[in-house]
C-alpha cells in the first residue's frame, strides 16, 4: 500500500508539472544556460562536430522511440515540405550547435550567454523586413539597446571602442549562429500543419543527417576528439536536457500560454548562463558584463513588453 500511495503521489506531482507552464518554461531555460557550461567544458574532452552529431543521433533516438506515432501520423503533412524542413532543421539546429560548440573555443562562457540575447532582436528586424511589421518608438529603442549591449560585449567594455567594435572569432561566431536560429525561428510563421512532436521529430532527423557531414568532415581534417569519460557525460547531458527535454517542456508551455508570453522565457538563458558561468566556470562577472547583459535583457523587454501595439 505505501508503494502504491508513493507511485500515485508521482504521478500527482508529474501532472502538475506537466500542467504548470512556469515551471516547464523556466527549466527550459534553465537547460539552456546549461548548454554554455557543457561548451566550454567539452573543450578537450570532445570535439564540436562529434558533439553535435552524437547528441542528434541519442536525441533522434529517444524521440522516435516517444513520438513516433505522432511522426509517423503526421509524415502525409510533412512529406511536401522536406525541402524547406531541410533547410529549417541544418541552419536551426546542427549549423547552429556547430557555431555554438566551436565558438566555446575562442571565447568565454559570459560572451556565449550574453550574444545569445541577440536572436530576439534579428527576428524583430527580420519580420519588419519580410512582412512589413510597424515598429513603434519603444521596440526601436529596445533593439537599439540590445545592439548596444552586443557591441558592448565585442569592445570588452571599452567605451571608447565601441565605434569600431572588433568582435574576436568566438564571439563572431555566436553572432551568426543567432542570425540563422533568429532565420529558423521566423520560418516558424509558415511551418507545416503537423503536431509539435511530430514537426520536432522530423527536424531532429534532418539535423542529424546534415550534422554527419560536418563530423566526417571533422575526422577527414584529424581534428576529431573521440569522447573520454567526462565528454561522454557531457554528450549525454546536451542530448537529453538542452536538446530532447528542453524542446519538449517549450512545446508544452507554448501549447499552454501561447506562443508569445512563452518567448519572454527565453530572455532567463542569458542571464542564467552568465551565472552559470561565473559559479561554474570560474570566469570573472565584469561591470560592463552586467551592463551588456541589463542592455540586451531590457531592450529585448522593452520592444516585446512596450512596444507592443494595443488590439
């Protein structure tokens, strides 16, 4: 009886969680920042493109074997569209992770978290270019504060510098992989009619099939490291909770508060891997660290929050 009583006390606590979108959410970012530790400390212990195809190939393993009748129902919907889910899954999720493993290489924990904060502000400027979305005073200056910080962040504080920001290849590199996931997340608008788990899957399988390349690519030019013990605990670790379990929880919180408040979650991985970096990682928090970080964190606020046009 007291077994039943715990196994049905679980099961209680697991609806609850499965219901309450903050905490889905915040966990999601929580992961997230995670992913910035795990970069950096993979640096030795595996190489980018092995950790980038190892952790789609144990995430496409899972999922299929979770939602593969949700994949499976969904494949009549999903089969005319493999050419832009082709490109949806490469740019957004394994030339992604590519930039964002190899950039760990030439730059800091606290760089990674705090240029991560940039995609918001691109898909702003991306609807306005692609759909013609009216910008009011607030989202301008909101983006234009988070630019400020990003630049910030590429003239190591230096005011002086900052009108001739150099950004050195780490932080270049983050920047683009905003750009393409900032790309990914705009073709969202447009995505095929398929069930969240059943679109994840299928983007899950794209991501491995082109990250393979890069891994071959990887081992052709020697630069492979096979992973030790503390490199596969971190290929676990992204494969399960920044990849498989954090795209899973935001799915859930979208489908719970829509698409919209759920975003604003995003804005807690920049700050949560900035922390994570100082206490994990052991990088010194400087002032112009917490001033690119309140900039990029504000601004991308202010546009959503503010600027925001009434019904």
């Amino acid at each position: 009886m007291e077994g039943h009583s715990l196994s049905n006390g679980a099961a209680r606590l697991l609806n609850r969680a499965y219901h309450n979108p903050w905490l889905l959410l915040t966990l999601t970012c929580l992961f997230w920042g995670g992913n910035v530790v795990a970069a950096r400390e993979a640096i030795g212990e595996i190489s980018p493109m092995a950790l980038v195809a190892g952790r789609w190939a144990i995430c496409c393993s899972i999922l299929l074997f979770v939602a593969r009748r949700d994949f499976l129902r969904d494949l009549p919907v999903l089969n005319p569209h493999w050419p832009r889910l082709a490109l949806m899954g490469f740019f957004g999720f394994a030339a992604y992770h590519a930039l964002y493993y190899v950039s760990a290489y030439y730059t800091s924990g606290l760089h990674i978290s705090i240029l991560q904060g940039v995609s918001p502000v691109i898909v702003f400027i991306g609807a306005w270019a692609l759909w013609g979305l009216r910008a009011t005073v607030w989202q301008v200056v909101g983006c234009a504060l988070t630019l400020i910080g990003a630049a910030l962040v590429g003239a190591q504080g230096d005011l002086r510098q900052l009108a001739g920001v150099s950004f050195n290849l780490g932080d270049a590199g983050m920047i683009l992989a905003s750009v393409f996931y900032a790309c990914y997340s705009l073709s969202l608008r447009s995505r095929p009619r398929a069930s969240p788990f059943g679109f994840f899957a299928a983007l899950a399988i794209v991501a491995l099939a082109t990250s393979v390349p890069l891994f071959v690519g990887e081992v052709a030019m020697g630069q492979a490291v096979w992973p030790s013990l503390k490199g596969g605990i971190i290929l676990l670790y992204v494969a399960i909770f920044p990849t498989l379990l954090a795209q899973m929880f935001f799915i859930r919180g979208v489908e719970l508060i829509g698409p919209s408040r759920a975003t604003l979650f995003y804005n807690l991985t920049p700050a949560l891997g900035a922390i994570f970096s100082t206490v994990f990682l052991g990088e010194h928090f400087e002032a112009y660290h917490a001033i690119a970080l309140c900039l990029v964190i504000g601004g991308v606020l202010m546009a959503e929050k503010l600027g925001r046009k009434p019904a």
